[in-house]
C-alpha cells in the first residue's frame, strides 16, 4: 500500500534529476543540438515545482533538500550559460561574471546566515528575481535557437511566469512575514 514515508527520498531524487538534466542540456547546447537543449531544460525547470511539490505533501523538507534544490537552482543558470557560451552565442566575460556573482550569494547565504543590515526577504527576493531572470533568458535564447525568434514567446514567457508565481505565491507570504522557506 501506497505511504508517504516510503517516498521520502523522492523529491531529493527529482533534485538529483534537475541537475543531471542540466548537465545534460549543456553538453545538447555545447553541441549546438539547440531543440533537445531547449526540451531537457525545460523539463529541467519543471523539476523544480515538482520537488518541492513533492516534499511538501510527504512532509519530507529537509536540511539536506534545500541546500541540494539551492544547488540544483543555480547549477542550472551555470550549465544553461556555459552551454551557450561553448557554442559562441553568450560571452565567456557573462557567463564568468554571473557564475561569480551567484556564487557569492550563494556563500553570503550559507557563511553570514543573513546577518547584513539587508533585511532576509529582500535579498531572497532579489536572488529569485535574479534566478528568474537568468533562467529567462536561457530559455529565450534555447527557444530563438532552435525554432528562430517569435514573438508570441514573451507572452508565453509571461503567462508561464504568473502560473508559476501563482503556484509559489505561499513563499512570497512566507517571505513578507518574515519567515525564511526558500
């Protein structure tokens, strides 16, 4: 019979598949397979619904998850940019420099447990906009490369980014009340 605590390893299992996939999709855009880049990252991306998703109805969040979706999140901005600029389509200097910048969130995040005069929601809020951003313009540039530019694809962008909004709208409320659930 079907328990919860028997699937507790899902979703850090869907985590594990989120970074596999980008790799998978830098090695696809390195190789200038631009349409199966473009698929896998997006099935990637979704991963990232699905696990949290997943450990939220089996009650199965832990310590070890979210450092592991943190990483997942921000391996995923890398492997999209570094597949990118291997084929000649973004900068090296873009790339280095974005790769740097998340990683000092990243280690401001984990070493100062935000301790900074910022307060905590502003700068999660800027680091998922950031994210958000990056993860934006990957997929245009996946997309603008492996179909040719249109441009129905920002408003498919746009609606995509609301259902999601709308499907995490309990961490923006975390967020202004001050509680930390990234």
């Amino acid at each position: 019979m079907w328990q919860a605590r028997n699937f507790k390893w899902l979703p850090n299992a869907i985590t594990g598949l989120r970074i596999a996939g980008g790799a998978v999709a830098l090695v696809l855009a390195a190789n200038e397979a631009w349409v199966a880049a473009l698929w896998v990252y997006l099935a990637s991306l979704f991963s990232d619904f699905l696990d949290g998703l997943a450990a939220k109805k089996l009650n199965a969040s832990t310590e070890l998850g979210e450092m592991l979706d943190s990483l997942a999140d921000g391996w995923l901005v890398a492997a999209g940019l570094i597949g990118l600029s291997a084929s000649g389509h973004v900068s090296w200097w873009v790339t280095v420099s974005l790769i740097v910048v998340g990683l000092g969130v990243q280690a401001e995040r984990r070493l100062l447990h935000g301790k900074l005069s910022v307060p905590t929601a502003t700068k999660k809020l800027f680091a998922v906009t950031c994210l958000f951003a990056s993860w934006i313009y990957i997929v245009l540039m996946l997309s603008t490369l492996a179909y040719g530019w249109k441009w129905w694809y920002v408003a498919l962008v746009v609606g995509v980014l609301a259902i999601t909004a709308s499907l995490k709208r309990h961490r923006l409320r975390a967020w202004r009340v001050g509680r930390s659930s990234l």
